[in-house]
C-alpha cells in the first residue's frame, strides 16, 4: 500500500525526491499513511476541491480491504 501511494504521488508532483510516506499502526486493523511532499506540490497532491487526494483514499481504502484493513491517509503542508 505505501508503495502504491508513493507510486501515484511521486508522479503527480513536480519534485518527487521531496515525496516521502510513512507507515503506522495504530491497532492491528488499521494502517495509517502520512505522505509528505514538497511546499508546491502539496496543491497538486490535494487536487481542485480535494478531489485528487479523495481518489487517493478511495483508492487505498479498496486496496486495504482485500486484507481486512482499514486504511488512513493523511497529507502534510
């Protein structure tokens, strides 16, 4: 899942040396990401009204089900 979402975002920013994720668990069902990315790309990592980020989590949150998961996706400015 951290690969899959490092994949998208490093394709979507200007600077994808400054794209980095990190992975925790809070509980055994759930996964939290924490993406951050370079001060100028975080507009295009979020989207026009959020929509590229909400595409992110629905995307994760089907990835994360397979396994029985909950997935969570927070974005850093």
């Amino acid at each position: 899942m951290k690969e899959f979402i490092e994949f998208i975002a490093k394709h979507l920013v200007d600077s994808p040396d400054n794209v980095s994720i990190e992975e925790a668990s809070p509980d055994e069902k759930t996964i939290e990401l924490t993406l951050k990315v370079g001060q100028d790309d975080v507009g295009k990592v979020i989207g026009k009204q959020g929509k590229t980020a909400q595409a992110m989590r629905t995307l994760l949150t089907a990835i994360a089900a397979k396994d029985g998961k909950r997935a969570i996706l927070k974005i850093l400015d």
